[in-house]
C-alpha cells in the first residue's frame, strides 16, 4: 500500500470512529442489537452477548475508539 493509500485509510478509520460515536450518542444504535452474540471462525472467538453491560458502557468504548 503506498503512502497516500495509508493516509487515505487513516481519515477513513477516523471518520468512522466519529461516525461510530455520533450513532451511539444519539442512540440510533439498539444495544441489543449490536452486542448479540459473535462467532470469528479464524481465529476461533466467540463474543457472548451483553458483553456491554450499560448503553453508557458502548458510548464509552465507541468514545474510546475515536481517541485512538
């Protein structure tokens, strides 16, 4: 990947992360929904559901990942 492309995939992780946290702010996002249970076959994870145990919890995280 050439430099440009990186950058370019950079802006786009933080526009994402914005995204991401508006959403959850304006609880457009049913915690339900998006904290159900997840299977990754490679490499073998399992995500059970309410991982997340408030909706002030995914704002948190969702807040967590724009920082980075």
């Amino acid at each position: 990947m050439d430099p440009v492309d990186r950058i370019d995939q950079v802006f786009l992780q933080l526009v994402f992360a914005i995204k991401l946290l508006n959403y959850f702010e304006l609880k457009k996002v049913s915690k339900k929904e998006f904290d159900a249970s997840t299977y990754i076959l490679k490499p073998n994870l399992h995500f059970p559901e309410d991982t997340f145990h408030t909706y002030d919890d995914l704002i948190h995280d969702a807040t967590n990942t724009y920082l980075l």
